[in-house]
C-alpha cells in the first residue's frame, strides 16, 4: 500500500469474562497500521 485509506484489515475476538464472553472487533488501515474503527459487544452466556 502507498497511500492511506485504500486496503483495511478486520478481526473479531472473544474475550472470556466471569458474565459470559464479550466480543471485540476492530478494523486497521493497512498504510498507516492505525486503528480506524472498533466496536465491542455485550457479554452472552454459553
């Protein structure tokens, strides 16, 4: 990539909690390696 803005990278993860399993998701611009955009979700149980 040579410019920003052109390709994002995404990744879904779960993280175990004593509620049940949160959920982070978080989206990254391949130029820069930033962060630009995330999200999380509340906990569900199994």
């Amino acid at each position: 990539m040579n410019q920003p803005h052109q390709a994002y990278v995404g990744d879904i993860t779960y993280i175990s909690t004593q509620e049940g399993w949160l959920y982070l998701a978080v989206v990254i611009d391949l130029y820069s390696r930033q962060v630009v955009g995330w999200s999380n979700g509340g906990a569900y149980a199994d």
